[in-house]
C-alpha cells in the first residue's frame, strides 16, 4: 500500500512513522519517500490498521 502523509517533514517523522508501522506488523517492509511524504509497506496489515494507527500516533495519512 501507499500512503500519503502531509505532515512527515523530517527524519524524525520518518522514524516515528516507521515505529509505528512495526507497532501494527514488525515484519512489514517500509519505503519511506521524505520529499514527497510517500510512504510504501508491504504489510499484512490493512489499510485501516495502519490508517488509524498513524492518525493516532499523529500522522494522519490518505492512501495514494
């Protein structure tokens, strides 16, 4: 799946957006594009689990 998350502006973010993702799946594979604050996952995870895990965590996000 990819994600869209506006407000990952930083390294930081990305860290924090990549915890939160293996928080739902420690197994999925996270590509994170910082400049155009795309993040990829190849997860077993749904698009919900991780949706509402990232908007809870402070990172809402719109599937791209």
């Amino acid at each position: 799946m990819k994600l869209w998350i506006g407000n990952m502006k930083c390294g930081g973010c990305a860290r924090g957006v990549t915890a939160t993702i293996h928080d739902i799946d420690s197994n999925a594979n996270v590509d994170i594009d910082l400049a155009a604050k795309v993040v990829s996952i190849d997860t077993i995870a749904s698009v919900e689990q991780m949706t509402t895990a990232l908007a809870q965590d402070g990172f809402p996000a719109q599937v791209q």
